[in-house]
C-alpha cells in the first residue's frame, strides 16, 4: 500500500512555539512521519500578515526551524522546508482565490477575530486571503492528511470546498484532504484565562507556556494559574477548566490516564498538583530547549537541510502547478 501523504505548516510569528502548538499539532507531527510521507513547512508568507521588523522574522524563521528539529521532526524521514522556498504556493493562491466567493472568505472566524482585534486600520489584504494560501499549501501536495489544532478546522473545510470546486469546475486534480484532529488534545487553554485557547498573539504572556521558557518560568506560570475556589483535583472542564486544562497537560506528556492523576492527588492540595505538572512539562521541555539552542549555533547548517527540503517539496508542487495551469487553459 503507498503512504499517505501529510501535510502541515505553522507560522514563525513568535520566537518560541507554545505548548497549544505542541500538544495540540507538533507532537502529531513527529508521530505521522514514521509511516506516511510528510510535507512540514514554516508558513513564512502567513506571518507576513503580521507587520515584524524583517531582522526579527529571519531569527525566527530560524528559530522555528529549529524548534521543530528538537522535538523530533526528522529532515531524513520527511520534507522540511520554508514556504517561501516554493514559489508555486503563491501562483496556486492566486489561482485559488479567483474561484473563492468574497463573501466565503469574509466567514472565516479567524479573520473575523484577528480583523476585528487589529481595527480597520491594521486590517490588511493578506489577512483575508490568508486561508486561501493556506488551501494551496495543502493542495500543491495532494495531501490525505492535515494535522492541526481545532481553530484550523474551518480552514481545511474551505481547502476542501476549494479542491472539490476546482476538480468539478476544470479537472480531478486535487486530492480532498481530511483534517487531523486530536480530539482531547485540539484546543489547550492559557493557564491565566482557562477557557480562551492557548496563543502565540495573547495579549499576556503569563499563561503562555513557551517551548523555550528557562525552567524557573515555567514552574511560575504553572504556580501562579488560575484555578476555582474548591480543592479537588477532578476533570469537569465546564465547572473547573483551570483544573480539567492541567490534568489534560499532564496526562499528554506523562502518559497517565486522567483518572489515575486524579487518584494520586486526592486529598492533597492545588498547590502540589501544580508542581507536579510543571515537573512534567519541565522534563519534556528541557531537551527540546538545549537542541534548539545547539541548532541555532549552526544555522548554516540549518539553512541546508531546509534547502534539501526545498528541493523536494518545489519537485511535488511545480508538478501540480503545471497540471493546473494546464487544466484552466493557460498556455
Ligand atoms: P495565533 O494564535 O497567533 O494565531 P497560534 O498560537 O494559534 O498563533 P499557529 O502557528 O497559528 O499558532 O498554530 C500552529 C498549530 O498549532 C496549528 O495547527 C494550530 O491549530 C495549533 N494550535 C495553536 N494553538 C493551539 C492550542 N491552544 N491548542 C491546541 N492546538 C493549538
Ligand atoms: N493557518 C495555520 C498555519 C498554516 C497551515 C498551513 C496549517 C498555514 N498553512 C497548511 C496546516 C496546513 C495556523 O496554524 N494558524
């Protein structure tokens, strides 16, 4: 049976993933590229819908690159690249948002949100066709598979609708591509505000767990989270969502179920289960720090092994570029 292929991306918008990011899309990440044919890319072209000072993007660029080399996605086993690396991204776009209805793209809650935060005046093109470029990342590689976090789901809805739309109005090109959602994992909440999702772009940093806060940071963040007035350490994510928000922290990353978490604390206080997740995520995160430091020390290096990517991921996608273009009667 051939592999299936699986694609995803995530933005260089900050300098450090989160742990939302981790858990939520990056863990799967590493577990697809064992048997599937993985396509990873650092969306570069998305983060630009952010206005960064264009010394800060490079570094995190970088940085990006090499987060996602420390928790474990392998150069050797898939294709890790930079989106902009490949040019095919934006002519697909382009192509793509001519068969985009402007009111289609005006529904997506994303930027919906992210508009309605920045004001009229932040608001920038590139903002609204944002989930269209996002549909050519995944189309270009005929992917079966998208491995995301919930707030992606509407987008890979309307990358569905795109290919299924082009494939009936000028030819089946496009394979229709499925999202990948882990359920208990897919929304990860701040630790100061339990029930908004965990975010690169919140306006505080405290309940943000950055992949590389120093030891000491994170052990405060996780102390000083917001929990309810009781005492018992039980999952009820509509009563206690600070709590439910931990045990599900914990429970990813120390393999133990909710239930058995549950029982270890019973009868001990919010302040030791505290601790005890932060040793947790403190344990994972520790190495994923050092080798995103020993990376970043060689980034020529790093800039190789994207090139590598490069090469392979412009081979898949100028392919289908060509057959487009082919297919709308571009000469
Ligand atoms: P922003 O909130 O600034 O848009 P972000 O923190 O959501 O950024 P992205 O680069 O947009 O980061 O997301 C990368 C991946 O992480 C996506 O698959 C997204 O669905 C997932 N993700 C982001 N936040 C969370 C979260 N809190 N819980 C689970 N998954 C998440
Ligand atoms: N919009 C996504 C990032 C992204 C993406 C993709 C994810 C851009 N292109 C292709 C999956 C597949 C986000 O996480 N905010």
């Amino acid at each position: 049976m051939s592999k299936k292929r699986v694609l995803s991306g995530i933005q260089p918008t900050h300098d450090s993933f989160h742990l939302g990011n981790y858990l939520g899309a990056l863990k799967q990440w590493v577990q697809l590229q064992e048997d599937n044919d993985a396509f990873y890319c650092v969306v570069d072209l998305h983060a630009l819908t952010i206005e960064t000072d264009p010394k800060v993007l490079q570094k995190r660029i970088l940085l990006s690159a090499a987060q996602l080399i420390a928790i474990g996605v392998d150069p050797s086993k898939c294709t890790l690249f930079i989106q902009s690396h490949v040019p095919a991204h934006n002519q697909l776009a382009w192509v793509l948002e001519c068969i985009t209805g402007f009111g289609e793209a005006g529904r997506m809650t994303q930027f919906k949100d992210k508009s309605q935060k920045g004001g009229a005046d932040r608001t920038n093109v590139g903002l609204f066709t944002y989930p269209i470029l996002q549909a050519a990342d995944i189309l270009l590689y005929q992917a079966d598979f998208v491995p995301v976090g919930e707030d992606q789901r509407q987008h890979i809805e309307l990358t569905r609708d795109l290919g299924q739309r082009f494939n009936s109005k000028y030819k089946e090109i496009f394979n229709i591509p499925q999202a990948q959602i882990i359920k208990s994992l897919a929304k990860i909440n701040d630790l100061q505000e339990p029930t908004a999702k965990m975010s690169k772009s919140a306006a505080s940093m405290s309940g943000v767990i950055e992949l590389l806060d120093a030891p000491e940071i994170t052990l405060k963040k996780f102390k000083s989270s917001v929990t309810d007035d009781g005492k018992e350490v039980k999952f009820d994510e509509k009563g206690k969502p600070g709590i439910s928000n931990l045990l599900t922290i914990h429970s990813a990353l120390s393999g133990k179920s909710i239930e058995a978490i549950e029982n270890e604390f019973a009868g001990k206080g919010y302040g030791d289960f505290k601790s005890a997740v932060a040793e947790v995520v403190i344990a994972e995160l520790e190495p994923i720090r050092d080798r995103t430091k020993q990376l970043m020390d060689d980034p020529a290096e790093l800039v190789s092994l994207l090139s590598t990517g490069a090469k392979k991921a412009n081979e898949v996608a100028s392919n289908t570029l060509k057959e487009v273009y082919a297919a709308l009667g571009l000469i």
